[in-house]
C-alpha cells in the first residue's frame, strides 16, 4: 500500500520536473521530444503500478458495508476513468508535439485546430479522470479500513507523500501566473467539491481516518492542492495595481 502511494507520488513529481527542464524538450528521438515519449509510454506505466497495488491491498481487506456501493461498480467506474484519462494523456501528446512544429505560424487554421487538443480537452479529460480516479479510490476504501490504526512513522509518510504530489499537481494543472478564472476555476472547483464530499462522508459515518490510509493521502493531496492555489493567487494579487485588483476581484467572483 505505502509502496503504491510512494510509486504515484514519486511518478507525478519527476513527469512535472522533466516537464520542466529544457533539455528533456530539446533532445529528439524520431522527430518527437524526449519528455513526450515518457509522458506517454514511461511515466503512466508506473503510475498505473502503483494504483493497482492500491487497489490490490484494499480489496485485500475485510468488507464492511458503510457505503451503498458494490467493489465491482466502483472499479468498474474508476476502469472507465482509467482509459478515458490515457485518451487525455494520447491527445495531448499529439497536439504537444504538432504544437512544436505549427507554433512558427500560429495563424494558420491548422494550429488553431490543434490548440483546441493540446489546450483545454486534453488538459481536462486527463485531469478530471486523475482526480476521479484519486476519489473512486478513496471511496472504496472507506468499505475495507484496516483492522488496526495506521502506526505514526506510516502515516506521516503518506502525508509527506501526499504534499509532495499535491505540490507537483498544483504546477501541472494550474497556470499559477495567470489570474484565478478561466482554465483555472474549473479544476479549482473540482478539487474543492471532492475534498468536502469526503470530508462529509467521514463525519456522517464517524469514521476515523487513521484506519483509512489511502483517505489521508487523498484528503490531504486535495488539500495541498486548493491550499498551494490559493496562497499563490494571494501572492499575484498583492503585486497588482488598484485596477487590476478590481479586474482580479471581478473575475474571482464571476460564475
């Protein structure tokens, strides 16, 4: 379990800091970027390993019936989601790597076409199918808790582990130096909406986190996300003029 939890933590950190460094985006093999070759054959292989040890070591688990949920629709959702955000990640490697090559003439019909792939739909698809994979997960724990209470040195771990991958998410899925509105609203609701149903869904059962491991990675990765978003939206907004303030507070509280 804390191996599956180290595995996709570890993998979202090193896909956002190639995604970073410059020479992953120089260096070509057959015409096609070296970053997009791992975003797409290497680093999902790996995630995809970790939650399968997940899910292996919580069906692995003692049933009870809290949730009006069979193990079978929960998987079943969470394999739709599964495929559904590899389409996101096929999608925009393609519009990545013709995005390399159309960008010297952005006024083509061709290149906006692509935007419409490389930009919004596949950051979308494969975003919201991550973080529904994350919930569905997290759901079905709360039928299988552990038996006994998680030992400290364990749960800090995962937490460590949580933060680290909320930190690399907030870098991948939020454009941070843009204003809150937008690309951004979207995703930001959705972390939000997620964090609160779990937390409700735990008060309404009294149920203690400390026998759900995979819960406390994944209310604390919803958590680390809003909180990065939310402090760096605060940074941006403090270095802008009384204008701009108004135009940021206006499209903060737009629907």
């Amino acid at each position: 379990m804390l191996t599956g939890i180290l595995l996709i933590s570890l993998v979202i950190f090193i896909a956002v800091v190639s995604y970073k460094r410059p020479k992953f985006e120089e260096r070509v093999i057959k015409n096609i970027p070296l970053v997009a070759w791992l975003n797409i054959l290497v680093f999902p292989l790996f995630f995809y390993y970790g939650l399968v040890l997940i899910v292996l070591n919580i069906v692995s688990r003692p049933r009870v019936a809290i949730l009006d949920f069979e193990d079978v629709s929960l998987l079943s959702v969470g394999m739709i989601f599964l495929i559904y955000g590899f389409v996101g990640l096929s999608v925009h490697f393609v519009g990545k790597v013709l995005w390399r090559y159309l960008k010297t003439n952005k006024r083509s019909k061709i290149y906006a076409v692509n935007e419409i792939f490389h930009g919004k739909l596949s950051h979308y698809i494969t975003f919201v199918c991550a973080y529904m994979l994350i919930f569905i997960t997290a759901l079905l724990e709360i039928n299988h808790p552990l038996s006994t209470k998680l030992p400290f040195p364990y749960t800090l771990a995962i937490i460590v582990c949580a933060i680290t991958g909320g930190f690399s998410y907030a870098k991948t899925i939020f454009f941070t130096s843009g204003w809150f509105g937008g690309y951004n609203k979207p995703l930001f609701s959705i972390t939000a909406v997620l964090l609160l149903v779990l937390i409700n869904l735990y008060r309404g059962n009294g149920l203690k986190l400390a026998y759900y491991p995979i819960n406390i990675f994944a209310m604390t990765l919803l958590f680390t996300i809003i909180w990065i978003f939310v402090v760096r939206q605060f940074l941006i907004y403090s270095k802008l003029s009384k204008r701009l303030r108004l135009q940021f507070l206006s499209r903060l509280l737009s629907v």
